[in-house]
C-alpha cells in the first residue's frame, strides 16, 4: 500500500476531469462564471474590432452594413444558444467543438472539426501577434523609417517571438493562472471601447451616417454587399467557443452556456455600436481609404491626439488578453483530441500544472513557424482573417448539425428550430465566403488526413474506418489537385 505523501492520478476520459491529492487535499483549481465570460469575451473581442470601421466601410454601405449585423446577431445567437443547450444536455461531452462532432458523425468528422479548429485558432494567434507590432508602428515609424512596418519586418519578428513564448511560459503555469490575467486584460480592453463609443455618440451626424446609404456609389448590389460582410462578422466572433472549449475546468456545468450568452450580447453590442457609430463620423468612402487600426484615426477626431494614444494603446493590451485566450485553446483542443485518439499521443502530455504542455509545445512551435513565413512573405493581419475564418466555417456548422440530431433523437421541435437556425447560418457563412476560400479550406484540410491516419496507426484502432469516411477520404484528397492548381493559377 502506498503511504500517504505518495501522489495519485486519475484521468476519467468521459468527462474529462483531472486531479492531483496529497493525502485529502485537492489541488484542482476550476474555473468560475466570470472567468468563464471573461475568456470568451476576450476571445472573441481582439484585434477586429479596432479595425472593424474600415474593414466594414470597405465591403458596404450603412444600409448593407445593418442588415449583414442583423443576419449575423441572429445566426450567432443560433449557434451561442445551441452551445448553451448542448452543455447542459450532454454533460458528458467535454471540450464541445471536437466531441460534438465526433459523438454525433463518427472519428474521421470528430477530428476535421479539431483540425479546422485547431487550425484556425493557429493562424489567429499569429494574427494577434503581427496587429501587436503593427500597431505599435504608429509610435516607431515614420515616412522615413520603417521598423514594425505591418507587423511583417525583422525587428516585428524578433518581438513577436518574444511576445509568443511569454505567454507560452505563462500557460505552462496553469489555465486557472493564465485565466486570472485574461480577466484583468479582458477589463482592461473595455475600457478604450467605452471611451470612444461614448464620444461617438455625441459627435455623431444623421446626414453623414445617411450619406450614400445603399452604396450607389460602390456600384455593388446591396445583396452582394451583405454577403462580403460575413467573414468579418464571423472573424470578430470566433471564440464564441471559449467556455465549452475549457469546459472540464469549469466550476459549475451551468456557467458555460451562461458565460457563453452573456459575452455574445456584449461583444454584439460593442459591434454594432463600433461600426455604425462610426459611419455618423465621416463618410464611408474617407471611413474605407483610413489606416488601420481605423478606430485610432477617428479617435483624433473626437479628442485630439490623445486619442490615437487611447486606442493604441486600448489595441495592444485586447489583443493581448485575446492571444492569451486562444493560446489556452488551441492547445486544449489537440490535446483533448488526443485523449480520443484522433491525435497522436504526442499532443496529450499534462505537467504538474494540469496545463497540457506538449500540445502547448507543438502549437506553439507551429506559430513560430507561421511568423517566419509571414516575415518572408510580407503578408498582412487581412490575409490571415481570411484564412482562420474560413477554417471555423466546418466546425461552427457541425455544431448545429449535432444539436439537430440531438433533437430528432429527443424529438424536440423547440431544439430542432435551434439547431435548424443554426445550420442554416452555418451553410450560408458557408456560401457567402466564396469559391475561392472554400478551396483554400480544401488544401488546408488534406494534410490533417496524414495526421489522422498516423494517429489512427499509432492508436491502434480497433474499429475500421466505414465506406463512407474511406470514401471521404479519397475525395478529400482528389479534390486538393485541382484546388491548389486553381490558387497558385
């Protein structure tokens, strides 16, 4: 029998909750409401929303602009809501995005909605550090000096290297220490948001606002116009996810669906006000020609500059509480994953933190990978938005597809409406991102095939795959040939 210094681990892979004792005590450290709220606010208001003015002005006018808001608050709330009630209902399902759908279509659609995931939450992560150093070019650069540049130069590597391994120092300390911070940051962020809105709405003008309204001058049907808003939409609310993504660590089951709707109303809110308010304050066409972080320039207009200074600054510390967001998640996710087998072991390594450090590692070491390349290739924060929005589109839509087949096994018409909402939101993000993105996903998704096939190997699965994901499979790849000919073409 061992003694009672001796240390005893327990890993219950359905509901996936660990926990270390020394003697009777507990070092289990859980997460509660607020902490909760605060990583999915944090998680989804980040860089975008600093930039949203012009991303927006750019793609359409005040009139397409409401309607694309109204689709998307609706078509969120769908998916919020069909989180809220697939935590409560399935209990046993941690870490959601990927366990949703592997409980409720098989291993091979468990793990693309991983990988998109996982995937996506990479790319945001490397988007979060380049709009860091970018923003901070407004204090260094000038015409004659470029040293940040767009967040793409040697000197913006150097420092978001820096800035990578930090935060990855800091999660190897524990989610509940690195949940702490975020809270703090998360308040922290509000804070420039409130300012500007407040002093938006008093300087806001009707007959600005109202100027071209339908966007006859962009010569682009209103319709169109909708449909160019949704990735950005989409981009400023990744992380809806956050408090189901963490679930396991979640003091109460009923403070993640909680936390979830709570931050999605606020976070809607905060953009909508962001985007339309600003339209009162110069034209659309003087909003779309502006330098991003867009909101920093109208902010001297309202106070002076003081006022690019707020924002900047209001920029860095958002960002960084959203990075520490979704450093949390991109490697709880494979590392879940893991647990299933549907990725290799090497991703499912705890250290004495409960924080999941190989999958930290490996994560991270992709990013770095990922800032070397945007250093070679000068791309920018925009190139990235469109990459990891594309890659959620897959995983956000199996979400409803499950809570529907929940729904039909129930036989709940309130919860097939919920899911049938969010489905179709989920096809239409689906449709409006267009041909090009949608191939883009293609050849990115094919390489995760090579991973799970070597994490099935590794495994040693006992059940085959069916005809139906051999098939998918085989398609899968197929269909990367002509995609990847028609990008570089």
């Amino acid at each position: 029998m061992p003694n009672m210094c001796s240390v005893f681990r327990t890993t219950v892979l359905a509901n996936r909750v660990d926990y270390i004792i020394f003697g009777n005590v507990s070092l289990e450290k859980k997460l509660g409401l607020a902490s909760l709220t605060a990583l999915v606010l944090s998680s989804m208001v980040g860089a975008g929303v600093f930039s949203l003015p012009q991303n927006m002005a750019q793609v359409g006018s005040p009139s397409a602009l409401m309607i694309g808001w109204g689709i998307t608050g609706i078509g969120i709330l769908f998916l919020a809501t069909s989180l809220l009630l697939l935590s409560r209902l399935r209990p046993d399902l941690d870490s959601g995005i990927f366990t949703y759908a592997k409980e409720g279509f098989g291993e091979l659609v468990g793990f693309c909605s991983a990988w998109g995931y996982w995937f996506c939450a990479i790319i945001a992560n490397v988007s979060y550090l380049v709009i860091v150093f970018a923003a901070l070019s407004f204090f260094t650069d000038t015409e004659h000096s470029v040293i940040f540049g767009d967040g793409n130069t040697w000197q913006s590597l150097i420092g978001e290297s820096i800035l990578l391994w930090f935060v990855h120092w800091l999660v190897l300390r524990g989610v509940q220490t690195a949940a702490v911070v975020n809270q703090l940051a998360t308040m922290a962020k509000l804070l420039p948001l409130g300012i500007f809105i407040v002093l938006a709405v008093i300087a806001f003008k009707m007959d600005v606002f109202s100027f071209d309204f339908t966007g006859i001058e962009m010569d682009v049907p209103v319709w169109q116009q909708v449909k160019d808003t949704m990735l950005i939409t989409l981009w400023v609310f990744i992380g809806v996810e956050g408090a189901v993504v963490v679930s396991a660590r979640a003091k109460k089951r009923k403070d993640i669906g909680l936390a979830t709707i709570m931050a999605v109303i606020s976070a809607l809110s905060v953009y909508v006000l962001v985007t339309l308010l600003s339209l009162g304050l110069v034209t659309r066409p003087e909003l779309a020609d502006m330098r991003n972080p867009s909101m920093a320039n109208l902010m001297v207009g309202l106070m002076g500059a003081t006022g690019k200074i707020v924002i900047i600054a209001g920029l860095i510390i958002s960002v960084c509480g959203a990075y520490l967001s979704w450093t949390i998640m991109a490697a709880e996710v494979p590392f879940i994953a893991s647990l299933h087998g549907s990725f290799p072991k090497e991703f499912n390594k705890q250290n004495n933190k409960k924080a999941p450090e190989s999958s930290l590692w490996i994560t991270n070491g992709v990013v770095q990978i990922f800032l070397v390349l945007i250093w070679l290739s000068g791309s920018n924060y925009n190139t990235l938005l469109s990459i990891a929005s594309e890659m959620i589109l897959v995983p956000y839509f199996l979400v409803g597809a499950f809570l529907m087949k929940v729904a039909f096994e129930r036989s709940s018409r309130a919860l097939l409406a919920i899911a049938i909402g969010a489905c179709t939101y989920g096809l239409w993000l689906l449709y409006a991102s267009g041909l090009m993105n949608l191939l883009l996903s293609v050849v990115l998704y094919a390489p995760g095939l090579l991973v799970f096939l070597y994490a099935r190997k590794q495994n040693k699965a006992r059940t085959p795959l069916n005809m139906m994901e051999v098939s998918a499979i085989v398609v899968l790849f197929l269909t990367t040939i002509p995609a990847s000919w028609l990008l570089m073409k």
